[in-house]
C-alpha cells in the first residue's frame, strides 16, 4: 500500500513539474514554447472544426431565405445581357448551366471524394456533403476549372480540377487552392493557394505563429506547377510594407486573406498607369487592400485602399477603373454589400450599386460582379443565393434566386458562390449546338 503510495505520489509530481516547466516555456516563449503552442492551437483548431460540420445547414454554407422564390424572378429581355449563365453553389460539388429563363441546359457534377488521392494536401477531407465547387470557369471546348472548397478548415481550399464536358476529370492539383484563379493568354492557369508557416518574415510585423502565408501558383494549361510564388512575402519586402499596419486582430493567424487575382492583359494595361501586361491585381481582404504584384520584380508594385471593407473579387476593365465586391462597407444592418466601380488614379468611384428595403443587398462572405457587354453588372449575391443583373441606373434586369434548399424547415437556401454570363458564340460550334439542342428540349 505504501509503494502504492509512493508509486502515486511520484507520478503526481512528474506530472506538475511538467506542467510547471510547460507553463514557463509558454510564458517565456522558450523551447519548447512552439511546439507545445501548436499542438494546442491545433487541438482547439480541430475541436472548433468538429463542432462547426457537425451539421452542414450549421455552416457558412447555408443562410435563412429571406421568402419562397426559387429560379429566375426577373428576365428583362430588351435589356438583360442575352447568354447562358454559369453557376455554383452549396449543397454539391456541382456547376449549373442555365439560360435566361433559368432552366438548366448542362451540369458538371464531380463529388471530391472522386478526385482526391493520398498526394494531396488535404489528409482528412470533410464528408462530400460539406464540399461545393467554389469558382469555377466554362472553357469554349465545353471543359470546366473549377476549385474545391469545404467547410470548417483552415487552410482553406481543397484543390483545383479540369473535367470534359462529361465530367471526366482531365487533371487536377489537389494543393490547398482557394477563392480565384484567373487564366492567361497562352492557357497557363493563375491560382491562389496558401499554407500555414511559422517563419520569421521580415517588413510583415507581429502576426501569430503559425499563421496562413498566401502564395500564388502558376500552372502550365495541363495543370502542371509552373511557379510558385508568396504574396506574402511579395508584401513584406515591397514599399507597401507598411500596410501590415491594417491587419486587424483578429486576422493575425491569416494576416493578408488573398481572395482573387487577375491576369492583366496588355489591353486592360493601356489606361492603368500601374502595371503593365503580365502584372496580377490581387484583392487582400483582411487588410481592406487591392494591389499589383509584379512578375517582374517579385514584389507588391502598387496597392491602394478605398471605400470599402472586406471586399472580393477586384477586377480591372479595359477603362483602367477597378471593379470589386464591397461586402461590409454599406454599414447598413442586413444591407451592408455594395459593389463599386472605383476610379484608382483619383481613389473616385465612378459607380455604385447598393440594395434598399425592397431589394436588400448583403453577403458578408464571398461573393463577385462582372461587368457584360452591354456594361451591365452581373452581381453574385452568395449569402442571399441568388445572382442578378442590373444596369448602370441601378435597375434589376435579370433575378435567378438559387432552387436548392435544406434545413429541418426546407427554409435555408444554399449560398451561391459564383457567377458567369456566357456568351453562345465564345463557344466552339458543337458545344453551342448540344446547349441549343438542351435548351429546345428542356421547353
């Protein structure tokens, strides 16, 4: 009984002098400080993960429909952009082709348990129920890019796919592949990825360890790496060092938020004075930053702030002005999204788009607007899950309001996470006739 005793006593103080010696390497920042730092942050990190795809109507992924419409409200002929619409969403790894009366003329379907493989970044996927297609892009052959994106973790992005018209996967790069990619010229494939790092970075400032570093990939049109590059870094050395100033607290693990990109043609480069063809824009969400990084010199070239807040989906136009999506800068309770034209050699915005109490406007989270040819905005709303298209005087012309619900009540709708206007004739001639011939039968 005494050696019991004993035998007791002993471990107990094994055990306090290691949490002793744990409690004044944390406090003291010493070894083993980091390690013991991580697997904390990666224990609470995992039970957060747990608890937030227990149920998948619990996510980001699904929000309250604001009523009971479903499919296309609003189909103003004379003055909507005529063409097919691509779409994503909750709900399944999936990407819909509609027409302008919303019924679907060809779908993508592809769930990620079909694409991932030992080699990939993801060692633990979510179940496919927690998985959707983010972005993805119509090639005129009829294949689709597209991204995969799960619920509930951190890094964020499940890799990038090419699939033929049937949904055969042709290639993928399952790398942590996130929010955009944009596709130059000659075929290759510019892609966002990021992973965590615990590196000192000198000219980013006191950020947490580890924290999310955003890179920017290049792929050959075969989905092969090309180049890697961290745009992180590409801020830390850049003359724009000093916007690390903006990284809010609570973005301190995942200082920069990189959330699109864009191939700047020589085209778009003529009226803007601070890049030149082969440049990327890039939009910096958690800084409130859009910003030039050049292929160049590896560096952030220009950057700016404005207006807005928590903003997607930066885009340059052949005018030189910058489009974006600005989710929080409204500040209007449940009306907060806006999307502003923004004239960069002045800071001016030349337009803007905002909801009222009719047509309410919100979407803290993702989220995108393209201007089409007729300079009308198509607008993908993800929180409300619906896509839209209005003029330039503010008016809705096209409302497509996604059909996919779910939740106890059937009373949530599933975000839709982007939006296309394809025009017939960017298509090679066989694909246009199979949508042409879908489209007849599905009257």
């Amino acid at each position: 009984m005494i050696d019991r005793l004993g035998s007791i006593l002993f471990v107990a103080a094994i055990a306090f002098l290691a949490f002793v010696g744990g409690a004044i390497a944390m406090l003291g920042e010493t070894f083993p400080h980091r390690y013991l730092r991580d697997a904390y942050l990666a224990g609470e990190a995992l039970i957060a993960q747990r608890e937030e795809t227990a149920d998948p109507y619990d996510t980001d992924q699904w929000r309250k429909a604001r009523d009971g419409e479903k499919g296309v409200t609003v189909n103003d002929p004379a003055r909507a952009s005529k063409g097919y619409t691509l779409y994503t969403s909750a709900g399944e790894a999936a990407a819909h082709l509609i027409d302008m009366n919303g019924r679907v003329v060809h779908e993508w379907r592809r769930p990620y348990s079909d694409v991932w493989n030992e080699q990939s970044e993801v060692k633990k996927p979510q179940p496919d129920t927690m998985i959707l297609m983010d972005k993805a892009r119509l090639l005129p052959n009829g294949d689709l890019l597209a991204i995969y994106a799960a619920a509930g973790d951190t890094p964020w992005g499940y890799g990038m796919v090419k699939m033929d018209r049937d949904s055969n996967v042709i290639w993928s790069y399952l790398a942590h592949t996130h929010h955009d990619f944009d596709i130059a010229p000659d075929g290759r494939i510019l892609v966002l990825t990021n992973a965590f790092t615990s590196d000192e970075i000198d000219g980013l400032g006191k950020v947490d360890k580890p924290f999310l570093e955003d890179f920017v990939v290049m792929l050959s049109p075969d989905g092969r790496e090309l180049k890697k590059v961290s745009l992180t870094r590409a801020l830390a050395k850049s003359r724009y060092r000093l916007l690390r100033l903006a990284i809010p607290n609570y973005a301190l693990g995942d200082p920069l938020h990189t959330n699109s990109v864009q191939y700047i043609t020589a085209e778009q480069a003529k009226n803007f004075p601070f890049a030149k063809e082969g440049d990327l824009l890039l939009s910096f969400r958690d800084i409130s930053a859009v910003a030039v990084f050049s292929q160049d010199s590896g560096e952030i070239s220009w950057a700016m702030r404005g207006p807005w807040l928590w903003q997607h989906d930066a885009s340059l136009l052949a005018n030189g002005h910058i489009t974006l999506f600005d989710n929080l800068g409204g500040f209007r309770e449940n009306n907060s999204a806006r999307v502003l034209e923004v004239d960069p050699k002045s800071g001016a915005v030349a337009w803007s788009y905002r909801g009222d109490e009719k047509h309410p406007f919100h979407s803290p989270l993702r989220s995108s607007a393209e201007v089409l040819p007729n300079d009308n905005v198509l607008i993908t709303e993800s929180d409300g899950g619906r896509l839209f298209e209005v003029t330039r005087a503010g008016e809705i012309v096209w409302n497509f309001v996604n059909p996919t619900r779910g939740g106890a009540n059937n009373d949530l709708i599933a975000i839709a996470t982007w939006g296309q206007r394809v025009d017939p004739e960017s298509l090679d001639p066989d694909v246009r006739a199979l949508f042409e011939t879908r489209k007849e039968a599905s009257k």
